[in-house]
C-alpha cells in the first residue's frame, strides 16, 4: 500500500480527526501517516525567537536591520522575520549564488512573528535597513498599510525599507487582453501565486507618501541606494517575468 504524508499540524487536523481519516485509508487506497511540523530532527525541540526575543536582543544589534517574509532564505546579521520557521537544507542548491556560506544565518537569526497582528516590539525610530523580497504582494491592502505604518514606526529618521516586488501594470499589459471582456483577464497573478493586492510604482508611491515616508527612489535590481548593505536580490527570476519592469524596486526614505 502507498504512503501519503498527511501535514496534520499545517492544515490543522486534529487528532480526532486523523483517526478518522485512518478508518477510511483502506477505501482510497492510501496509508496515511503523521508528518512533525520540524522533519528534521535538530530543529525539533528548539525554541523560536519572537517577539519578547527581539525587544531584548536588538539592543546587542547594530546596525539594526529587519528581513521580512525570509521563508528559507535566513541572513547572517539579520533579523529573519517569517511566521515559522522553514528548514533552508533542501533549499541550497535552489538559491544558489543568492545564499552561500557568506551571507547564510542560523535558526539563532529567525523570529517567528506577525508583524499584523502582533507588531514589532520594538521601539520608535532604532531601526537602520528593512528588505524584502516577493513579500508585500502577500499582504491584502489593509495589512500592506499596517505594515508600512508599524515598519516606518520602528525606522530611524533617514533609514530605508527595500521593496521588491511584482508591478500589476506589467503584468497586466503583458498577459491580458482586455479586449476579452472576463476571459482576456490574467488573473493567475493572484490564483496561482497566492498574492492579495499587486502594486504599481503609482499605487506603492501614493501608499508610502500617505503613511508618511519623505522620499520613494525607484531603481532597478540590485540597484538599492544601501546596496552595501543588502544580499544580492533573489526576485524577480527573469526567465519567469522577462520584462525589464516586471518587478517594483523601490527604496522608501523615512
């Protein structure tokens, strides 16, 4: 009998309810089997950095910089921000030149917050950089503002947050037909990636003018104005979105 790995804790089944679903294995013809949230077994029993962490340890941290939606990609003297943390083993060879020995950080460099719901505790104005990458895109227009807001609060007067992420004028103009009506809509910028609200440079510009930001300088890839201080940009892949706008590169001024 073939095994399928059921991710009890990811999408929430309870015990119960695996039971249940072990009654019924024998009728699709699946044997069904617990996966633990950490597969690997160093990470099994440590306990993530959160918030309580950071409002202690940012004071040991300077200069003070934030990378939120860091998924797998964990940076060496970077507060890693992400939900939970995800194991960057299997990972290596995917990232490749964007995550080598260099700039490669630990679980020691994760924090398992969110930031929507829970903030950054933090204090006003001690932060220097915040980056991140196919992140924003995540977050629906409610919570880009939240989030916007709660990162300028915590931003020195000067310091700059690093978007990247995908352009909706782009993609649209390049994978719509408008002429269609309802079938020339290119839709899968949100029905296969999972994104909420895609910006342009207009809509991010007007966004971050509102919440207060003093400056927007758009550039290009790896072209931030605090490139020294950045890791090589990983998005966008351009064999998957060729277009030399594909992507927002914006550097937000506080």
């Amino acid at each position: 009998m073939p095994k399928f790995n059921v991710n009890y804790i990811r999408n929430g089944i309870k015990n119960r309810s695996f039971k249940i679903l072990k009654q019924i294995e024998n009728l699709v013809g699946y044997e069904l089997v617990r996966v633990e949230k950490y597969p690997y077994t160093k990470y099994k029993n440590i306990k993530l950095n959160n918030n309580l962490s950071l409002s202690q340890n940012h004071k040991n941290i300077n200069p003070l910089k934030l990378h939120f939606g860091c998924g797998p990609r964990v940076l060496k003297n970077w507060i890693n921000i992400d939900l939970a943390f995800e194991p960057f083993e299997n990972y290596l060879q995917h990232y490749q030149h964007h995550f080598n020995e260099e700039v490669r950080g630990t679980i020691a460099d994760f924090y398992a917050i969110d930031i929507i719901t829970q903030g950054l505790a933090l204090p006003d104005n001690c932060v220097d950089y915040i980056f991140h990458e196919d992140f924003f895109e995540h977050l629906n227009q409610r919570d880009q503002f939240v989030f916007l807001a709660e990162t300028f609060r915590v931003m020195k007067k000067g310091a700059v947050q690093r978007i990247n992420t995908p352009n909706i004028s782009a993609s649209m103009r390049d994978h719509s037909d408008f002429k269609k009506g309802k079938t020339g809509v290119y839709t899968q910028e949100w029905n296969q990636w999972h994104h909420y609200n895609v910006v342009s440079p207009t809509i991010l510009k007007e966004m971050a003018n509102l919440v207060g930001f003093s400056e927007i300088i758009f550039n290009n890839k790896n072209e931030s104005i605090i490139k020294a201080h950045l890791p090589l940009e990983y998005r966008p892949n351009f064999e998957d979105r060729p277009a030399s706008d594909s992507n927002v590169f914006a550097d937000l001024i506080k």
